[in-house]
C-alpha cells in the first residue's frame, strides 16, 4: 500500500534508538538488549552500540533493519527469531512469510557464495574464534539458558514442517560438491594448523587417561547392557561425552 512504499524506515529506526538511549529504564519494564549495529553488518558488543529495548520495540527494529537491508540473510534470520516464543516455532503466518524471502534470496547462485564465503572467511581470524568461543562458553555456562534451549529445540524438532525444511536444507547443502569439499578442506586445516584445536585434542586425551580399566569396564557394561545413555554416563563419571563416545567406540 502506498503509505508502506513512502516511509522512512532509516528516520523510524534512528528516532527508536535515539529514544532509547535518553530514557530512564524502570526496574518493573523488562529489556532486551540490541545492538545498534548488528554483529552481521560489522557491529561490536561496546556499550555504545548496545541500547535496551522492550520486546515490542526490539522486534520493530529488527523488522526495520530488513527493511533497510533487503536480502541480507543475518538479518531476515534475526527478525524471524524475535518472533520465536519459548516453543521454539514461529506463527504459521510468519514461517511462510519468511521462508518466502529466503527462497527468494537463496534462488540466487551469487548470494550463496558470498553467503559461504563469508562464513568461511570470519572463522580464518584466530581472534574472532577465540572470542565466538568464549561468548559460546559463557552462554552455555548458564543452566537457564540450557533449559530454556532445550524446551526451544524439543518443541521446534516436533513440528513437521520444521524437520521437513531443516532436512530440505542439509540435503540441498550436502548435494553441492564444492561446499562438500570446502567443508572438508576447513575442518582438515582446523584440526593440522590451528593451536587451539590441539590444546583440545591434548585435553580430550588428558580425560582418556583419568578413566581406569574398571572405570571404562564400568561404562561399557552401562551402555551395551543397562541401556544409559553416552549423556548420563558423562555426567556419572564427570567426563565429557566425547570422552563416552571414545571409550564405547573402542570397546
């Protein structure tokens, strides 16, 4: 309609922000944090870029920036999810609006590989690893955040459309040669280069050596004949699940 065509969406956005940042916040209003400057577009998690925000307005900014950014993917990913309620699937109407928009961005061959390239390309910077893996530490060390996670992802794996489209979207991936072998070359070079990845792997096999032959008997006899899972074992014997899956592989 023409009074969607004719607004500012740059003028509408800059006064949320503006408002924002020179209002008194109450301790009764809950707030989201937003980033002025998403982290997709080269924005950082200084004070100065992060304004708090109602859920209402969080979700108008969000919307705005798409609106801004026609076709960015981040962005389109990141409205949608400001749309997710704690049962981790979108309203009907939603999903097929936005599954709309990335249909129509995907189509585009040139899209896709820029898309991946860039992906790529941020995980060759040894800082941007260390501090994705440090913020993804710090997430996952909050037990809140991994109940509320594991509702989310329950809830979201139980409707069929969303199984339908996440396995459409793995066989479309898995089915390109190229992406296939870029995969395959990155995880190679992680795992022979990268100094990390090797104070891993000395760690994991530091946790190999805590486990005694009774110990390792014991898991074993746990898995093949009681029927526990690798995850109740780990957290038996206090060891991670890899460590679990090691010890019953080679068994």
């Amino acid at each position: 309609m023409w009074y969607y065509e004719n607004m500012n969406y740059e003028n509408i956005h800059n006064n949320l922000i503006k408002r924002a940042r020179v209002r008194h916040t109450h301790t009764s209003v809950f707030y989201e944090r937003h980033h002025v400057v998403p982290r997709c577009l080269g924005g950082d998690d200084s004070t100065s870029n992060i304004v708090k925000l109602t859920p209402k307005e969080h979700r108008l900014a969000h919307k705005l920036l798409t609106k801004l950014h026609p076709g960015h993917l981040g962005l389109i990913f990141a409205a949608n999810m400001m749309y997710v309620g704690r049962s981790g699937v979108s309203p009907n109407w939603l999903r097929a609006k936005v599954s709309e928009q990335l249909r129509r961005v995907w189509s585009n061959p040139d899209t896709r590989r820029l898309r991946m390239d860039s992906i790529y390309k941020s995980w060759e910077s040894q800082e941007r690893r260390v501090a994705n893996g440090k913020r993804m530490r710090d997430h996952w060390s909050n037990p809140d955040n991994r109940k509320n996670h594991s509702v989310i992802l329950k809830n979201a794996t139980s409707d069929s459309e969303f199984r339908a489209a996440r396995s459409a979207v793995s066989k479309l991936a898995h089915n390109r040669p190229e992406v296939v072998e870029k995969h395959r070359e990155n995880t190679s070079g992680y795992w022979k280069n990268n100094p990390l990845a090797n104070a891993r792997r000395q760690a994991l096999k530091d946790r190999l050596t805590k486990l005694s032959e009774v110990q390792v008997a014991e898991i074993v006899r746990l898995y093949k004949i009681e029927g526990w899972t690798q995850q109740q074992l780990a957290d038996k014997f206090n060891v991670s699940r890899s460590c679990i899956q090691t010890k019953v592989k080679s068994s």
